[in-house]
C-alpha cells in the first residue's frame, strides 16, 4: 500500500511517488479489495489541499474493467504528470518497468479495506494535511498536469446498479482561456469559448451551472446532488431536504465538519468572483456626485445603451403588485465598457437607502425621462412600475431581455427558465457577449447563494432552513458584497441584450415563405412596441366595487352554509355524528362514502368500516365522564348501513377513493342540489283523517322517474326515493364546493389590498411567457374569471367605469377555426365563415347526412332570423332537433384544431375510441385540406424541430430527437397547437397595437386595460363610447397595419356598458 501511495496507518488517498495523480486528484476511487465491493470513496480537494470524504453506493465493480482501466493510465508517460516537490519520484521509479508499475497497482488494490471503519481514520489525516498546508507546508503543490487532458468515462461504474454522480471528476490540464463544459454524455468535456463553467450533468439530464477556474483547481464539492444556481423558483426547504437527503452520513464528526469547510470555500470563491465587479463600480451617495453623472449620461455618453436595475424592499414579489409597493434601496446603471465616469469605472450605484432617499432619486429624472435615451432592463415591468411610484415617468425604453430570450427560444422552460440568473449562466445564451481583453462573463448570482445562512436552532446549532437577512440589512452589513451583487444585475443585463441582439439578427424572420429580414428587426417591430403596451395597461388597471364584493361574499357563504347544513341533514340520518361533520375535509368525507373500501395499491389494507374524528367543540358539549367542554371533542363517522360501497375511478396517490369534485359529481349525476326536494323529504307522510297515509303523496314518492341523469349514488342507495335524496344531497355537497371555490379564488382575492394601488385600481401583471405567445396574468389571474354559466354571483359585475366612463370588450368570433381555415386553405371551412351564421350547425350539417337530408326536407332550419312579430321559428333549429350532433361537431372543431386524439374524444364522450374513430373520420372527410395540413406540421417539427406561427415566431422541440412515443405524441401534438394558438397570439397582439396607436382613440380619451385571450377591454368617455366601438372593431378586424391578408374575415363582436359582466 505504501507502495501504491496510501498510508497504510491512515487513509489510502496520501500522495506518493508511485501513485498517478489520477488516483490521488481524482474526485472518485473504487475499493476492489474484493471484485463484489459496493464501496465508493470520493477525495475531495479544497483550497488546493487534499481532501477527503466517505461515501458508499452500491457499484459492485468487475475486476476486468478496473484492471483494464488502470492499464489505460499505465500506458501513459509517467513523467507527464506533475506531482508535489515534497514527494517527487525520481527518474528509476518514474522509468520503472510497466508491469511493476501494472502489479504494485493490482496489488496496492487489492490491498485496500471494505468497509466504512477502515476509511473512517481517513479524515485525521485529513486534518493533518490541511493543518500543515495552512501552515505553508507545500508552498509550491501543484494541482493539475500542465500538458495532457486526463478525463474519466466512468467505465467501472457501468455495471446495473452503478449511477455516475455529478461529483466524479472535472478534470483538465489544458484549459487557459477556455472554460470547460460537460456534455448530455455525463463525463465527456466539451470545449467552449466562454470562460464560465455553466454545465455539469448531475444525470438526469438537467445541466446545472458550475465554474471551473482557469486551471487553477477542481471546485469545491459539496455531497449534494444538483445546484442552487439556475433554480431560484425552488423553495428553500425543499432545497435543503435534498440536499440533507443526499448529504454523506457518518459517525464521524471530522467528515460533517468537512462538509462545512467545503461550503464555505465555494463561498469564498464565490465572494471573490463578485469582489471582480468592485472595480467597475462607482458608487453615488451624493447630491453633487448624482448631479455629476447624470451630466455625463445625458450628454456625453447619451448615445450608449444602458442597462438599468433596482433593488426593491418592503414588496413581497410573488404576492404584490409593484404598482403602488416597495420601496427602492438602490440601483445600478451600466453603460458599457465605452463609459468612464471616473477611474476607469463604467458602472453607476446609487444609494437611495442612505444616500438622500427620493432628492437623489429624482436627480436622475432627466436620464429615464428622456426618450432619446436608450435603456435596456430585464423584466421591465417591475422596475417601471417601482420607479414611477416615485412620480418618475419613465421613457426611452429600447429592450426588455426576457422578452428577446423568449423570442429567441420559447423552450427554456426546461431549460432553467428565463430568470436573470438562468440566463446569464448560460454559455449557449451568452456566447455572442461582448468582452473586452482578459474580461470575463460574470453572470448574475442568486442571493441566496451569496448571503443565505442556515437558520440558528434554539439549542445553537445549525438548522436546515436557509434564511436570507431583509435587503435594507444587507446594504449595510454587507456593503460591498452587496454593491457588487447588486451592480452585477445591470451588467449582466447589458452582455444579454448585446448577445441575445447578435443571436437574433443571425435568425431568419420568414413570413408566408418570404424573407422579411431578421427576428430581430420582428422584436423591434413588434415585440418592443408591444410590452411596453403590457406595461401601460398594467399601470391603468382596472376598477373594482369592492362594495359589490363585499356583498355577494355574504351572498355565497350564506348559500354556502345552506347548502352543508343540506347535506349534513341528509347524512346524519345514516351517522348521527355526521351532523358535526366538517363538509370540507376530505378524510371525513372519504370515510362517509367509502368507509370498508379496499385500497387500490394495497390489497390487503382497506379503509375502516367507521372512525373517530377530532373536531372543533363550538357547541360546548360537555362529554361523558368530564365537567366541562374541552376544546375539541370526538366524533364517529361510518359508512350508511345496508348501502352498497361506492365505486369511482378516481384515486388519491395513496391508493384511497378521491373526493374532489369529478368524483362527487360522479356520485351525484347530472342532478341540481334541489333544496325543496330534500326539505320535501324530511317531512313525515302527511296522513289521513283514518291516520293511514295519502294514496297521493305515496303515488308522488314511489313515482319511477327517469334515472338517466342519476348518479351512483341512486343504486348504491337502492334507488327509488332514497336513491334520488342520495344524488340531491350530494349535488349539494357539490355546491358547498363550487361555492368555496368563487369564494376564495375571486370574490375574497379581489378585494385584497395587495393586488390594487391607491387608487383603488386592481392592476394585475401581464406576461409573455407561454410558449405559443399567448398572454397570461398573474397577481391576480384576471383571464381566469368563471365561465358565464357559472358565474352565479355575476363576478365579472364587479370590474366596473370609472363615473362618466363606460367600457368597451370586444372579442374575437371563432379565432382560432378562422386561423385554421387559413393556415389549412381548407374550402369548406372557408365557405362555412363567409356564409356565416352557426358555425358549428354547419359542421354537424357536413359530418352527418340524415341532419343534411333533413334540412333539405325542411323538417329543420340551420338558421332563423324573426321577423316583426314572430317570437319562434316555424320549425326546429338544427341546434335543438340535433343537439348531440351538434355539440359533438363544436367539440371537434376546437379539439381537432388543438390536435386532441381519439384517445381523448372517447373518454369525454364515453365511447369506445373505435366509436371516436368514425365520428372524427366523419369531420375529416369534409375538410382533408385539414389533415393533410396536420401532416405537414409534424413532419417540419420532426425535420426542424420548430414550427412556426403566422408572423414567423417559431416554437423550438429540442427534446424531439431523443423523446419517448408518449412523449413524441404530445409534441406532435404541441407541432399541430402551435400555429393555431400562436397565431391568433399574433393576430390579438397586432390588434391591440393597432388600437393603442389609433389617433382617434388617444384624442377621444380610451385606452386597453386589459386582454383576455381573444378578448380586450378598454375604457373611456361614456359620450364617445359608439364611435369608440366602431374604431376598436375595424382596428380587430384589420390587425396588421389596418389591413387583412387573411382568407377568412375576423369576426368581432363589441359593446358599450358600465361594467364587464353586462357587456358580454
């Protein structure tokens, strides 16, 4: 063993003479002491010392590929490699013959312990080692082979339960200013020419950031799987249970604290790449000093790009609206390398926290309010609106980073997303930065990796939470860490324009076959243009009655508590406890409908026939055996004797009967919560004067309805009377649901503080951040207001004018069957919206020929106009004679147009998929030009991974090549989406940017507040509120510069009215 490098007292990872630096730096060595040996042992280096760290997985390595392996390093030159001055070989050993050098191997292996003790003194001799190295030991050890490249494929992890962990070895001698990647293929290098270390593949094919210095030294590495650096969307808890679940365990205290010596090294280089910034920076926290600058921005350096950030406090961002929240503590202003604004420094931070607050702020009015001024930021929404709650408006706005990476590559969704971080650690997104000489890419660092701190427990220790101090602390206690942390925002922004602009002029914008120029010319036309659209519409909002909610929230929790006091009433004729139930808990419910189920993952556990609850004691029941009502008392609830066990199709994870509302639904049928049908049977059998029962109230119960529209719960129930009070009640149960859902997800929401500024406005955050381009909204969820049907309480009445203003909402007709129609030149579709009326009649017209025949018989109308006089049609419409043809053609039209299969159709409709089969070859056998369209689609995404939409944006499927058939059909699917969603995306962006543009409009007084898919809402003077209409209507009708070069004509259909919900 001495021979092999190891001591043979202490730990096998000491370096010597006759060991290879592959053993000795190598972040991972195999024990083969015995060929069944399931031990990995990582060495760990950290601040160029060696380190050492025990962890077991199961490898079961063979002998022949470790023999064969150390035979490959064997083969190689000795004296290539470089070992410490202390212990170098001298030239008889290096020149040795190879089949000592292949025996001492084979032997010191074979030499080597098994177990966990004999590894466990390793880390005394760590500490030796790291003492005497601290100590200047070993002033001049070098690391790393200074010619060749030694790089590990992991051959002797292959065998079946071996898994190559994203800590084996990083390892290069060549790398100067190069950095070095890994590929998909786990261990293989890649070369780059950015000198940051974005890639390491932890194996499941997720690439996470990692900086290798300029072959300086191996990273530290912690015994984590996966990195904190390109997911800031994870919560810190469930960050740190993986990292705890993934963690080395041992009995030693030496290894835990190796761990710790090991972060807080990452740290410090961490701190030091940061420090690198300093220099840049120059910090303003000064009148003069403000005044200084801001001559030079708007004068001297005026013709530059700036980039520009803010670092906000007191905002809770997931929560709040920045309009009219948060408090800016500073922000950062650069300019490029071309600026100097003193001492070589092109970066400008400003202290607003201590440095004069909103006086030095406004100092810098003229620099944003300038419209000449060109500034880039990344998420611009949020800073606009922080700034001008300080009265600032801000102009000149030339890019917005996270809109061009979006346009650039709308599948970065599993690709670490479209944050500043995962951007800017990204070498495929960042290679085309400017860099001056020497400079390197710095991409932006999360907080949490800087200044998070595990969370101190009562008794002292080091608890797993990590916690990151308030932002206005920082700026204090870490001054210049933060300084750099926060300056690094406005740099990294500007390299992502400059790169993000090369990568778009370098992409093709094609439009209907023809060359238009490059995307980024698209951005500049009309995705520029359009988010700072988004932002104004942002910063309008939209009116609430706050009064209004206030009412109908009585309105539904005292419908609400009806509806469970129903329920409970029903259930406590079968459970007395069920009385004291709570309606909303699932578990209880669970055991009232299913008590004695068997578990369908467990064949042996089954759910208890009845079980003790613990519920509130609101009504201060004093129970047997105490004096006085406790807190809480004990209820028991059991499945109804003498009913059958309900069965569904829904399941919890767990293996137990769901009780969402699919399945209560599923219990209770297609049946409405007939409250006087159940008050009806709560009553006794009215009597006769001979005190024998009526005849007729015995004939009116014991009535054989039609059970069609009934549930399960009518037979489990022994149908009848009893079966019917089964659905009903449970169709109340279901309105306790459907009520608690318009309670907590709109009527409660929307009368928050956090989402209105002060003037009472609800202004919610629009994005563009799916990957077909259509808008969504957040904070709150304005697009996801209730279907009308549904909208019982009239939520929508809510959003209402300002007085003397009304509303206008228009909304598109059919966008995207008109879209389809285009794109697929499909001539019955075409036919079937010029000759307009029921489009979906039409369909059902075209797919069955017994509706087409009674039609011509005139048995039925297709369509039917009144005329003075007439209050009904002289025949039925085909809508009401055909109904279920008719609905089924509408769900064709949307599912086809949406590539929905058979698979799918056939569970909605409950047939078999050959029944789906014929009714979607019926839809299909007027319209080919459709199919042959759908075709053509999945064999672009297959040959160039992307499709596009109507204005060029194209969607990328990256994982296209290597994805599974299940995984393949649902991009084949996105492939046939896509350019219909995308499309009526760009037809509704277009609108809305020719209705902001429109003079007429802006002179009369009306702006967008708001779109809602196909849907836009304005608002404005109630006196011009016709004209208005008329202009909105032919601006969405010709969308792209006030024309249509669609086949098809857009359909748009507009009103007028005080509030949202009368103007549907």
């Amino acid at each position: 063993m001495a021979k092999m490098g190891f001591s043979p007292q202490t730990t096998p990872f000491r370096p010597s003479p006759f060991c290879p630096p592959y053993f000795w730096y190598c972040r991972s060595c195999t024990q083969v002491c015995s060929f069944t040996s399931s031990t990995k042992v990582r060495c760990r280096l950290e601040d160029r010392a060696p380190n050492v760290n025990l962890l077991e997985s199961k490898l079961g390595s063979s002998y022949r590929k470790y023999h064969n392996y150390s035979r490959e390093m064997l083969d190689s030159p000795r004296n290539n490699y470089s070992f410490p001055r202390w212990n170098r070989p001298s030239g008889r050993e290096v020149v040795g013959s190879r089949e000592e050098n292949k025996n001492e191997v084979r032997n010191g292996l074979n030499s080597l312990g098994d177990t966990a003790k004999d590894w466990g003194r390793a880390t005394e001799e760590y500490k030796r080692i790291k003492q005497q190295y601290a100590q200047g030991a070993f002033p001049n050890l070098q690391m790393f082979p200074v010619e060749d490249t030694i790089s590990e494929n992991s051959n002797c992890y292959e065998r079946e339960g071996s898994r190559v962990s994203r800590n084996e070895m990083e390892h290069t001698g060549t790398v100067q200013q190069q950095g070095l990647y890994l590929s998909q293929n786990e261990m293989s290098f890649v070369q780059t020419e950015c000198d940051e270390v974005p890639y390491i593949n932890d194996g499941d094919k997720k690439l996470l950031p990692k900086k290798i210095s300029n072959g300086a030294k191996p990273n530290g590495l912690r015994n984590v799987k996966g990195s904190k650096a390109n997911k800031d969307s994870v919560d810190d808890k469930k960050e740190v249970d993986e990292a705890a679940k993934n963690t080395v365990t041992s009995n030693s205290v030496d290894e835990i604290r190796i761990e710790k010596i090991t972060a807080a090294g990452e740290a410090r280089e961490l701190h030091e790449r940061l420090s690198t910034v300093y220099d840049k920076v120059l910090v303003v926290d000064s009148i003069p000093a403000a005044k200084e600058v801001v001559s030079m921005l708007t004068n001297q350096y005026k013709d530059l790009i700036h980039a520009c950030d803010t670092e906000v406090a007191n905002i809770d961002v997931k929560e709040e609206t920045p309009v009219g929240h948060g408090e800016i503590i500073c922000f950062s202003i650069y300019s490029g390398p071309e600026a100097d604004f003193g001492d070589g420094k092109s970066c400008i931070w400003i202290d607003v926290l201590d440095g004069g607050g909103k006086v030095l702020l406004a100092e810098f009015a003229p620099f944003f309010e300038d419209p000449a001024i060109r500034k880039v930021w990344h998420n611009y929404s949020f800073d606009n609106h922080i700034i001008e709650n300080y009265g600032i408006k801000l102009s000149g706005f030339f890019a917005d980073t996270m809109h061009m990476a979006r346009l650039w590559n709308s599948a970065r969704r599993t690709e670490g997303g479209y944050s500043l971080e995962a951007l800017t650690s990204d070498s495929r997104v960042m290679s085309d930065a400017k860099r001056g000489p020497g400079e390197k890419v710095i991409g932006k660092v999360s907080m949490k990796n800087i200044f998070g701190k595990r969370k101190t427990k009562k008794d002292g220790s080091e608890g797993k939470l990590i916690t990151i101090p308030p932002v206005e602390e920082l700026q204090k206690s870490e001054r210049k860490l933060w300084i750099c942390y926060s300056a690094l925002d406005s740099i990294s922004t500007l390299m992502l324009y400059e790169s993000l602009e090369k990568k778009l002029l370098k992409t093709s914008w094609m439009l209907d076959g023809q060359y238009k120029g490059s995307m980024y010319q698209f951005y500049q036309k009309y995705m520029r243009p359009f988010g700072e659209l988004l932002v104004k519409m942002e910063t309008e909002g939209m009116l609430v009655d706050r009064s209004y909610l206030a009412e109908i929230e009585k309105v539904a929790k005292s419908e609400q508590q009806i509806a469970a006091d129903r329920f409970r009433r029903w259930a406590s004729k079968y459970c007395p406890d069920a009385k004291f139930m709570n309606v909303g808990s699932d578990a209880q419910l669970r055991q009232l409908f299913f008590g004695g189920i068997q578990n369908s993952k467990n064949s042996n556990e089954f759910l208890p026939v009845e079980k003790e609850f613990r519920i509130p004691n609101t009504e201060n029941i004093v129970e047997e055996g105490k004096k006085n009502p406790t807190k809480f008392r004990k209820i028991t609830l059991r499945k109804p004797d003498g009913v059958d066990i309900m069965t569904t199709d829904k399941y919890t994870a767990s293996g137990w009967p769901s009780v969402g509302g699919d399945t209560l639904r599923h219990l209770a049928g297609k049946v409405s919560a007939d409250f006087d049908f159940l008050d009806d049977i709560d009553e006794e059998v009215p009597e006769n004067v001979n005190g024998k029962a009526s005849e007729d109230s015995v004939a009116t119960l014991s009535e054989d309805p039609d059970t069609s529209s009934y549930g399960a719960a009518y037979s489990a129930f022994g149908g009848g009377q009893t079966g019917i009070a089964a659905c009903h009640a449970i169709a109340a149960l279901c309105e306790v649901c459907s009520i608690d859902s318009l309670i907590s997800n709109f009527i409660l929401p929307l009368q928050g503080d956090h989402i209105s500024g002060k003037n009472g406005r609800i202004h919610c955050s629009l994005n563009i951040n799916t990957e077909t381009g259509r808008l969504s909204a957040r904070r709150p969820n304005l697009q996801n207001q209730p279907a009308l049907e549904k909208d019982r309480y009239k939520i929508r009445q809510a959003f209402i004018a300002a007085p003397g203003n009304s509303l206008i909402v228009a909304d598109y007709g059919q966008l995207e069957l008109r879209i389809l129609a285009h794109l697929a030149n499909c001539e019955s579709m075409l036919n079937a919206f010029k000759a307009g009326g029921d489009f979906h009649s039409r369909t059902a017209m075209n797919m069955y020929p017994h509706i087409r025949e009674a039609i011509e018989r005139k048995d039925v109308l297709l369509e039917w106009y009144p005329q003075p006089g007439e209050d009904k049609p002289p025949v039925p419409l085909l809508k009401d004679a055909f109904a279920s043809e008719r609905r089924k053609a509408k769900m064709l039209n949307f599912s086809i147009a949406y590539g929905k299969t058979t698979v799918g159709l056939a569970r909605d409709w409950k047939v078999s998929r050959k029944e789906a089969q014929e009714t979607v070859d019926l839809w299909y056998s007027d319209r080919k030009e459709v199919l042959a369209w759908q075709e053509e689609r999945k064999k672009e995404a297959r040959k160039f991974r992307s499709v596009h939409t109507l204005l060029g944006r194209a969607r990328h499927f990256p994982s296209l090549q290597n994805a599974s058939p299940a995984h393949k059909n649902h991009i084949e699917r996105a492939a046939i989406n896509t350019p219909v969603q995308g499309s009526a995306a760009d037809v509704a962006m277009c609108a809305m940017l020719e209705i902001s543009k429109n003079a007429r409009l802006k002179e009369l007084g009306w702006r967008l507040l708001l779109q809602v898919h196909d849907e836009v809402i304005l608002e404005g003077p109630e006196e011009s509120g016709e004209e208005a209409k008329a202009i909105v209507v032919d601006c969405m009708s010709k969308p792209f510069n006030g024309e249509n070069f669609l086949r098809v004509g857009l359909s748009v259909d507009a009103k007028c009215a005080k509030n949202w919900y009368s103007a549907k």
